[in-house]
C-alpha cells in the first residue's frame, strides 16, 4: 500500500496531493474496492481538511470533505457500520465547523442535523452538548425560537448528566436571555438563576460576574430596579476583581440605565460615560453602540433633542454594522420619540414603524410594547384618538401578558390621557392613572410617578377642580426638578400658570410665565413645550389686557 507524508504546514501540496492521488487513482478500476486504500485516502483527506478549517480556508475544507464522502459510498465500506459512521462523524464535524465559520448558516444547520441523527458514544456526548449550544445559536440568530429553545434545552440536559457544569451554565445563560428577549422574564430569572448556582459552586468568577450582570437585566425587564442594582453591583465588583473589562463596561452601562429608570440622570450620565470610555478603549461595538443609545435617552430627558438626536444617531450604524437587529430597533424607536418631540410626526411614525416592525420580526415583546405605545402617541399628537387608544391598548395586552412593569404603566397611563383628550369618561382615565400610578410607586419609578400626578393634574383641570390641579401638579413640579426632567418642569409650570389664571393668583401666573420661558430660552428644544409656552404667555397678557405683549409670543 503505498504511503504519502505530507509535510507539516504545507496546504497547497497537500490539498494538490489528496486531490490529484487519491481521488484520481482510488477511482481507477480495481483500487477502490481496496478496503486500506479508502481508509487511508479518508483518513489523510479528514486531517487535511482540519488543517484548511483551522488556517481559515473553510471552502477548500468544505470542497475536500464533499468529495471524501463520494469514498464513502463504496459498498465494501459501507458493511463497516459502526467503522463507517464514525467516518461520517469526523467528516461532518469538519464541515459544520467551517460552515459555521463562513456564517452559510442554512448548510451549517444541515451538517449539525446529521451529526445529531448519528449516535453519539461514550464521551462523544460532551460534543454533541456542545453541537446542541451551538446549533441553537444558529437557529436564535435566525428568530427560530422554537428550535433554539429545544436544542438549549437538550445542550443542558446533556451538560449536566457527563458533570460538564460549565457548559451546563453557559446554555442555561444563553437560554434565559433569549427568554428575556422573548419576554418569557419568570423563566428566563429561573435559568438564569441556575447559571449563577453553577457559576458560584466552580468557582468560575467570570461566569458568576456574567450571570449576575443578566439577571440584573431581566429584573430591570420587570420593573424590579432595586434587585436589578444589587446584581448589576455584584457583577460590577467581580469584573474589576478579576479585571474583565468587557463585562465591567456592560455593567456600568446597565447600571446607567438603572439610574436612568429611577430618575437620577446625572448619575446614570456618568457611569454611561464610564461605560462608553471602557467599550470605545476594548473595542466593544456592542456596549458602545448601546451607550451612545443610552445617553441620547438621557440628553432627551434632560430637554436636550438635539443632543440626543446626535447620539442616537451614532447608535444606529453601529447596530446596523454588528448586525445587532434588537439594537438597531430599540435605536429607531429612540429616534422615533425624538422626532415626536421636535414636532416632525411623519418622521417620527416612519422609524417608530421600523422599529415595531424588527421588534416584531425577531420576536422582542418588551420592544413592540414599547413601539405600540410610541406610535399611539404619534397618532395622539396628530388627533387621531381612536388610533391612538387602538395602539395603546395593543402596549398594554403585552406588557401584561409578559410583566414588563415600567411599560405596562405608561400604557395606562397613555390610555387615561387619551380619554381625557377624547372628552369623557373622567371615571375610566382617573382609573388607568391611579393603576399607573401604583405600579410607579412599587417600582420606584420617579419620572412615571411625576408623569402620573401630571396627568391627574389635567384630569382635575378639566373637571373645573383648579385647586386640586393645583395640588397634583405641584407634586409633579417637585419630582421634575429633582430628577432634572427640565423639559416637563417647563411643561407644568404652563400648566400651573394656567390654573393660577383661573384661581385670579396673577402674581404666581407671572412667576410661572418667568420660569417656562427661562427654560425654554435655555434651550430645551421639545416642539410641544415651546409652543405651549407661547400660547400660555399670549394668553396670560391677553387675560391681564396687555394685548401689545401677547402679540409677538402668537406669530
């Protein structure tokens, strides 16, 4: 049986070798029924193409593997069933792996499904776990939720009857996070949970900084911001333990937005800022992209649009680029709502459609609550209430059917503001508002809390109660100004003013008129604000006879 030595590292003769040898004299008559020749033909042509996969030429390794199948139809082979399905394993593995590295995903799944329907053996069952991790990978980037849940499912399964714990853990985190994804938040808490148990009993600190991070992400999920601090602190800690930048950057970012969601902005602006400096030093396209997000939702709520258009903006391409398709959403929705607020409804309905459309696409629930909100809200600028509350009410069968708390708040809360515009029943707003107004307290919520009393405030107005108005939007002033919502400070002093004319209180009308205008001179550029602002001036000077000075605030 003649021998060919190939020489280490030298891809171009061996792969000319194998080809013009093998399977040029094997198929000559006579050669291919010869049992050694095959073994060795496929045995060289198994090496070979490991070799081409592991120096990056996954197609010449893919070509190779091809044509050695063709060897192993020989019928003499063939008699060898165990001898020959180990062959097709070696083969299969090879092909899969460098599928998966040139991102043919629809090949790589066809290969994985084989080596699957062969029977593992002793401790093949480890790789076929981890096959399982990594087809389900495959099938979640392509929104196949089913799929990838069953073959997560079976990788943990697998993991923790051969004791391998920590690939146990590792799918247990990728299953919960597409559950979080999913808005399946008690599940995903639960494995989740199980990946932190696992972490903390090997003693893996990085797994356990990791885990601790996605749980705070999931309790941030269901409004839950007290426990979502405590595990993105956790997480925080043991990233700058063991110096793992990468999951410190996440976890200050997180953190920011907890901050964010508990109204403290100046605060969630700097650990953001940390956040951002981390990703942009490692290379995070991820974090940074999600920063850059992040800040804009700040800037927009501290009456900066423009600011906050810039940064959003800056987030796109970056999602786009990394082929972040929930990023890419949740960024068009963020620019969407700010558009709203510069008064560009058509451009602000164009990517809030966009939005709901990937979230919907790649079954994000959390984001097409969020999105059907936001387009009602366009509907209700425009003064189309009906469509308005239709949206509104599609927010909040999801955000209830999949606990997102914070939003499932704001529904209600859109939903009795939109029956206060429409002009009756008082008794089913003021509902929706003391509903969102429960879930805020709970939370620990303070700008939906502020927006709460805001909107009682309006409801008291317009049942000609003006002292309760009063009450309520002083109560809203004062959360406003603590968390540096300097946008809606500027909105209700409008509305304070408003009521102040009508309780005959002219000099707090004045000093009311004086601060909404400071504001807005500051530069808080929401289209809604400044125009009621304005209509508010006009109005007062009218009120008080000095028409010459309403004039110039009306054109």
């Amino acid at each position: 049986m003649t021998v060919i030595i190939i020489r280490p590292y030298d891809e171009i003769v061996a792969f000319i070798l194998i080809r013009t040898y093998f399977f040029t004299r094997l198929r000559e008559e006579g050669i291919m029924n010869d049992f050694e020749e095959i073994i060795q033909a496929i045995y060289i042509s198994v090496v070979v193409a490991s070799f081409l996969y592991m120096t990056g030429r996954a197609r010449k390794a893919i070509e190779l593997c091809k044509e050695t199948l063709v060897l192993l139809n020989n019928k003499t082979l063939q008699k060898e069933q165990q001898f020959a399905k180990f062959l097709y394993q070696a083969i299969y593995k090879v092909m899969f792996a460098a599928y998966f590295l040139i991102c043919e995903d629809t090949n790589a799944i066809a290969c994985g499904r084989k080596l699957l329907a062969i029977e593992p053996e002793g401790d093949q069952t480890v790789n076929e776990g981890e096959l399982c991790i990594k087809l389900a990978a495959i099938y979640e980037g392509q929104n196949k939720h089913v799929e990838a849940k069953k073959l997560y499912e079976r990788a943990i399964s697998i993991m923790n009857k051969t004791g391998n714990s920590k690939a146990e853990a590792q799918a247990c985190a990728r299953l919960g996070m597409m559950l979080k994804l999913l808005g399946e938040f008690s599940k995903a808490k639960v494995h989740l949970e199980n990946a932190l148990g696992i972490a903390i009993e090997i003693g893996d600190r990085h797994l356990e900084g990791s885990s601790c991070g996605n749980l705070g992400v999931v309790f941030h999920s269901l409004g839950d911001y007290v426990n979502a601090r405590e595990y993105f602190d956790k997480g925080l800690a043991i990233a700058i333990e063991i110096g793992d930048r990468y999951v410190e950057g996440s976890c200050y970012q997180n953190l920011g937005c907890v901050l964010f969601s508990l109204g403290d902005y100046v605060k969630a602006k700097e650990y953001l800022d940390k956040a951002l400096a981390i990703s942009i030093e490692i290379g995070d396209r991820y974090v940074e992209g999600s920063c850059y997000g992040s800040l804009g939702k700040v800037f927009f709520s501290l009456g900066d649009c423009v600011k906050a258009k810039e940064y959003r903006e800056k987030s796109i391409p970056i999602a786009i680029e990394i082929g972040d398709k929930h990023g890419e959403g949740t960024d068009y929705g963020n620019l969407g709502v700010v558009f709203m607020s510069l008064g560009d409804y058509v451009k602000a309905k164009e990517y809030l459609e966009k939005a709901l459309a990937i979230a919907v696409e790649i079954g994000d629930r959390q984001g097409e609550g969020t999105h059907y909100a936001s387009i009602g809200n366009v509907f209700g600028f425009l003064g189309d209430y009906v469509k308005a509350e239709e949206y509104f009410q599609q927010s909040l069968a999801i955000t209830i059917d999949i606990g997102d708390r914070g939003q499932e708040a704001r529904s209600r809360l859109l939903l009795g503001r939109v029956l206060l515009s429409r002009g009756k029943q008082f008794a089913d707003a003021n509902k929706y508002f003391e509903e969102a107004f429960r879930i805020a307290t709970e939370t620990g919520d303070r700008e939906c809390e502020a927006l709460c009393y805001h909107s009682l405030g309006h409801l008291f107005k317009r049942l000609g109660d003006d002292v309760k108005a009063k009450e309520h939007y002083k109560k809203a002033l004062a959360i406003n100004v603590e968390i540096g919502e300097r946008t809606r400070e500027a909105s209700i002093y409008v509305c304070l003013g408003s009521v102040c004319i009508n309780l005959n209180e002219d000099v707090k009308v004045e000093e009311y008129l004086a601060k909404a205008l400071l504001i807005v001179k500051e530069g808080v550029k929401d289209f809604e604000v400044e125009i009621s602002t304005y209509e508010f001036i006009a109005e007062a000077n009218i009120i008080q006879n000095r028409k010459q000075e309403a004039f110039p605030h009306l054109v």
